[in-house]
C-alpha cells in the first residue's frame, strides 16, 4: 500500500517523531512500523486508527484516495 507508507513516514518525520518516539506512542514495534512505512506490510485497521490517535489525523490523511 504504497500510499499509506509514503505518508506515514512523511507525516512522521514533518512532526520531528523518530520511528522509536512513534512506536513508544502508540504501543506498536519499531520493526512493525518500518515495515509498514518501506511498504513490506499492509497495517491493520486497528493499527492505523492507532496512528491516526497518535498523530491526530483522519484516516482520510492517511488514505489520500478517499477524499
């Protein structure tokens, strides 16, 4: 899901978070989230309403393609 890890990274590194801040945040691995962010691993539902929390975001911002 080429989308999600092109905007999670850059949404995390706009906000100043390392990848360790973020998975301290919100409970998930460092590995977990690097494989989401190269694109090796599709996130769950749960994580990205996890993320969305975390980063104060709409899933839409994570998801460009449903605005």
């Amino acid at each position: 899901m080429i989308l999600v890890r092109n905007n999670l990274k850059k949404i995390r590194t706009e906000r100043g978070l390392s990848l360790g801040k973020l998975a301290s945040q919100t409970k998930l691995s460092k590995t977990t989230l690097s494989l989401i962010e190269s694109g090796y691993s599709d996130p769950r539902l749960s994580t990205v309403f996890k993320l969305c929390k975390v980063l104060n975001l709409q899933v839409e911002d994570i998801f460009p393609f449903m605005n």
